[in-house]
C-alpha cells in the first residue's frame, strides 16, 4: 500500500468536539506519469481537553483515479500526522454593569445583568 506523506492537522479553538481539521498531504505512486488523489479525509483530536500534543488520527481517505494511474491498482495505509493543539477559548461577558449605592465606606458593588 501506499501512504500519504505531509498531512497535517491544524491547532483549534476549543469547540467540545474531537473534530480536526488538516491539511496538506502528496501521494506518489513511484510509477513515471502516474498520479491519484485522494480525498473524503477526516481527521479526529484523541479527546476534545484543551491541551498542547493531542494525537490526531486520520479515517476515511479514499483514493481515486489521477492522470495514468488507477486507484483500484493501488491500496492506501491512512496517514499519521503530528499531534495537534486545542486551545482555550476566550469567553466575553456582556452586559454587566455596576450598581449605583449610597456612600457606605467600601469599595464593593454590586452588579447587574451579564
């Protein structure tokens, strides 16, 4: 079989998925005038944490036909890519605001909406 070299999944803002997106990838078929492509791809986080170096497999590539070569002559190991990063993802709140209060001595407020 063949494999895909220089496939990479690509670092994400945490969405609570596993789902990883990649990139990249050339297939040779060590035979002069040759090509195939291939497509359809997937790539999976190992766990859907925020943390740097997840593993990253990737599933259901397909082969297909190119200029000269034939998909069905050939078989396809899935590729491994390097480990990825899911980040932190920045949360916003909006609509919060002070309360007005009578002078009391401190520097507490309270606070509304959000």
């Amino acid at each position: 079989g063949w494999t895909l070299a220089g496939m990479a999944a690509i670092n994400k803002t945490d969405d609570g998925s596993t789902g990883a997106a990649l990139t990249g990838g050339s297939l040779t078929t060590g035979v002069a005038g040759e090509t195939l492509t291939f497509t359809g791809q997937t790539g999976t986080f190992a766990n859907q944490n925020v943390a740097d170096d997840i593993a990253v497999t990737v599933s259901n590539t397909v082969l297909g036909d190119g200029t000269g070569g034939l998909a069905s002559n050939y078989s396809l190991t899935q590729p491994t890519v390097a480990a990825a990063n899911i980040e932190r993802k920045v949360v916003t709140i909006a609509g919060m605001a002070a309360i007005n209060k009578t002078y009391e001595g401190s520097t507490v407020a309270a606070l509304t909406g959000g």
